[in-house]
C-alpha cells in the first residue's frame, strides 16, 4: 500500500523536510533477491552486525513499510539526526559502497519492515546491464541525499536556533501543501534530534513562539501555525 505521507509530494519539499520516501519504489521489483528483516519501534541496529551478511560484508536495505531515524554518532558518543526515511527507499549505501559504517545509527521510529541486499549487486556488472533503470534510478536518490545533507550543513552553521526552528516548521508546512494546521508526523524530541539541539532548547524556542501568538499547538498529531508571516520573518533572520 502507497504511504499516503510521501507518495505525490514534490521532491524539493521532501529535501527540505529531511524526510525521504518513496524515491526507489522501481526496485520493488527485485525484492526476491532481498532478505526480510522485521524491526521493532525503539529499536536501534548497529549496521556491522545486524545488517551484515555471515561473510561481515554489510547489506544495503529497502525501506518495505514503517519509518526509520538514520543518526551520525560522533567518537564522544553524541548523536545527531541525519534524516527520516518511509517505505521505498533504499538505506545505507554511501556506507556500503565506501567502508563507513561505524558512525551511523539506524533507529525505528515505527514498526517496520526492511529488505536486506548483498553489497556486491552494487558492483555487478550483469544486474547493472539487466536493471539500467534502477541503478538511475539510485543515482538520482543518493543525489537527493546529498543535497539533504548539504542544505542541513549550510543551515546550522549560518542560522541561529530560533530561525532554524522556524524554517524547518515552515518546511513541514510546505510539506503538507502551505496548510496552517496539520499532523507533522514528528514529536518534539524527533525535531530536536533533526536540529541536533538539545530538547530543553527547543522547548524554550517553542514556548517563545507560542507566547509570542506565532504558534499555537505542537504535538506529533497536531502542529498550528497563528501567524505565517511572523513565523517567515522569525526564519529568515540570522
């Protein structure tokens, strides 16, 4: 079943939102070379061993069903939130095809369901030849990756917490077509995660805001913007 939250939405407004899904459905047709896998809500997965073969060679996955909080630890033991993916996309392949997988942290923030492929498709020239289709087609994602990455880069080092707040809450607008209220799918610690700024600090920002008439609630289900162009003015200032 298409997952109504992605399927339709342009995707610069995925970018923006640092949610992904739905950018590799094509490769739904090669599940039968994939391992399945279930994985619980709260449950984290160090890549090196639960998603490696027998051989210690890592897999690449396919987002079946459910959402996933993809996070970079630093060596002190701090995380930082990267992005969230949904069904359709294919996960951990910058890790796989350049040895990189002992600073990533992949956490389920909803039940779900993902399809294990060996790394080595990634290199096989007769798939490449027999698939064409779905190695543009992964092309295309890992540059929407890319630039999620370096839009986030670009934000915290030239915007101060307040108008990131803002700017991501905009985002999240966008995200469900400019509308005022709507469900953001994403609770306030998630958010905190994304900005990587502890939760204390983002509780402030928010109280500031909603004292201020900008916003009015913020939960997981429900988040209302009072007043756009404040909240506009709020997110273009640095």
């Amino acid at each position: 079943m298409e997952d109504s939250r992605y399927s339709g939405i342009p995707y610069h407004v995925l970018m923006k939102g640092s949610a992904v899904g739905r950018l590799n459905a094509p490769w739904r047709r090669v599940l039968h070379l994939a391992q399945r896998k279930s994985i619980r809500k709260g449950q984290s997965i160090d890549i090196r061993t639960s998603l490696s073969g027998p051989d210690g060679r890592p897999y690449f996955y396919y987002v079946v069903s459910g959402k996933i909080r993809l996070s970079y630890v630093s060596r002190n033991g701090e995380e930082r939130t990267i992005l969230y993916a949904g069904p359709d996309t294919l996960m951990n392949v910058p890790s796989v095809l350049v040895g990189d997988e002992d600073n990533t942290l992949v956490t389920c923030t909803e039940d779900a369901e993902v399809a294990l492929f060996d790394s080595a498709l990634l290199s096989d020239e007769d798939f490449a030849s027999q698939y064409p289709d779905l190695m543009i087609n992964l092309v295309h994602s890992l540059s929407v990756h890319m630039v999620i990455h370096s839009q986030r880069l670009a934000e915290a080092s030239l915007s101060n917490s307040v108008a990131q707040v803002c700017r991501i809450i905009l985002e999240l607008s966008d995200r469900h077509g400019g509308r005022a209220r709507f469900s953001p799918e994403m609770t306030q610690q998630e958010l905190a995660l994304l900005l990587g700024m502890h939760r204390t600090t983002l509780t402030r920002i928010l109280c500031r805001l909603r004292e201020g008439g900008v916003l009015g609630r913020f939960t997981r289900h429900d988040l209302e913007i009072l007043d756009r162009a404040r909240l506009v003015e709020m997110a273009e200032s640095s």
